[in-house]
C-alpha cells in the first residue's frame, strides 16, 4: 500500500453528476443517479497510483486484497489467453496486422504475442518496474499514463485495455484519446469486471472484482457501450471473456467463494493426486467489448 494519502471525491467521469447514492459503503462505492456508473469515491489521488503499481503488487503476499501472487510466473497462461484474443482480433481487421498499443500493458506479454505475429506493437504502463522488465526483453515500452502518452492521432490500426479501463481516474478522457489516436476503421478492444454479472450480484462485496484502493471505477457492458458509442465507436462484439489458468491458481482463487472446495483441491494437488494443468476459465464476469472507429 502506498503511504498515507488524504482521500480524494469526486464526480460521476461520464455524465459529470455529483448525485450519487451508496451502492458498497464499506468500499466507498457509489452508482451515479444520472447514469448509473458505479465507482469509488473517498479515493486515493492520482499521485498515489504510481506507488501502488511497484513490485510488490505484481509480487504480493497478499494477492486477494491487491496484485498478483507472481505476475511473471503467470507468463504462459497470459500468454495462451492472449494468442486466442489476437487471433479473434485479427478478423475485424480483414487479416491487417500493422501498429498496436496495449494500455496497461504490464510486462509487456500482449506486446510480445503481438510482436510474434508480425504487428508493430507498443505498450505503455504506470508501473516503472514492470517497463524495465519487458525492455529487458527487446519490447518497445513506454513508462506513462495514457493521458501522459504522446501518441500521435490517426496512428494505430489496434488499441487494447486488458483489465485496465477498471484502473484509470480518468476512463472517458482515456476513450476519447482512444478515438483520436485510431486510424479510422482501427479497432479498439477492452476487457473488464462486468459489475452485472451474476457473480457480482450473488456474492456481493466479496466478488473478486471489488478491489479497494485498486479498481475506482465498476462498468456493466450497457454503461460501457454508451460511453464508447458517446465517443463515436460503433460496437462490433460484446461477450464475456475467459482465460487459461492454473489448477492451482483456480483452487486458491475458489476459495473466496467456497473454502471447503477449495482446500480439498488444494489438498489433492499438494500430494500430487491431481495434475497441475492448464485449462480456459470463463467466469462470466469478465465483460470483453470491441469497438470501431467510425
């Protein structure tokens, strides 16, 4: 956690309402009364931000309230994931591989997919540990926010957010920006927590998409498409999105939800009663949205 910051209120980002009604209050999470846009409000400031994103939260101890276990160990499933998103990618864009931006990028494990399948990709992220990594590794990187970015208009023919747009102070500045800096007819792909989902609606506030601190803003698909239609984006798809983990990663994570399952999986891996496989995982929470430019 980054020190000690003074909380910060603020507005609805997308209809510019301060009416809004408590919707977590032990999260400080409130639905907008003009557009139903539901967020964190008494929230750490932007400066705060830069801290959070270090190391230790893509090394955490504590990876169910913030991060990940070990983000780097995670490569070959991210991976996997990514590959399947690119490929369903790639038909919106009639086989076109040219330049890509992934926002959020993280380490850099979509731009390296994209990299390996002929586009000219750039990534940009907050975190400055997780940029050192991926230029380690040969990707063209960039420490800075999206607001920050200096990227020219007209120039992508792809811009992703992976579990990014949940992050930003900001997300309608960040769509528009999207806009500008799409070619016309590029596309522009973004996965988040749906906050109507199923599993959001039965488990409450101990859904694993409320994240404090973490996530200051909670999209359903409907309030998501009407800020990108808002825009000029023209919805191609809306589905939710799976991924490829672990079995062990999923019995840890099952355990938010039903412990007893969790620790008589956890227990059959650790004496090796169980492979430790791969498989795809679609919660149905996670909503993906692709868009064009007009």
């Amino acid at each position: 956690m980054p020190k000690s910051y003074p909380l910060e209120n603020v507005v609805c980002d997308f209809c510019g309402s301060a009416k809004a009604k408590s919707f977590i209050p032990s999260l400080h999470i409130v639905e907008c009364g003009g557009c139903g846009l539901i967020y964190t409000n008494e929230r750490l400031p932007q400066e705060a931000l830069k801290e959070i994103y270090s190391k230790d939260y893509f090394q955490s101890p504590a990876s169910k309230e913030l991060g990940y276990d070990d983000y780097e160990l995670t490569r070959p499933e991210i991976r996997r994931t990514f590959i399947k998103r690119l490929k369903m990618l790639e038909k919106y864009l009639r086989g076109a591989k040219g330049r890509a931006l992934d926002v959020g990028c993280a380490m850099g494990f979509f731009v390296e997919t994209a990299q390996e399948n002929d586009w000219q990709p750039e990534g940009i992220d907050i975190s400055g540990f997780c940029v050192k990594y991926g230029k380690m590794r040969g990707l063209n990187l960039y420490e800075s926010t999206l607001r920050e970015f200096n990227g020219r208009s007209e120039n992508y023919d792809l811009i992703t957010m992976w579990d990014y747009i949940e992050h930003s102070p900001t997300p309608m500045n960040d769509l528009k920006k999207t806009y500008a800096m799409l070619k016309p007819g590029g596309v522009l792909a973004l996965a988040t927590p749906d906050i109507a989902s199923w599993p959001a609606k039965i488990f409450k506030e101990n859904w694993m998409g409320f994240k404090e601190h973490e996530h200051l803003y909670y999209f359903s698909g409907s309030v998501l498409k009407r800020m990108l239609v808002s825009q000029g984006f023209e919805i191609l798809r809306e589905q939710y999105a799976g991924k490829y983990v672990s079995l062990e990663f999923f019995a840890r994570r099952l355990g938010l939800y039903f412990p007893q399952i969790s620790k008589w999986l956890r227990f059959l891996l650790s004496k090796n009663w169980l492979p430790n496989f791969y498989f795809y995982c679609n919660p149905f929470d996670i909503t993906l949205i692709v868009a064009r430019k007009r």
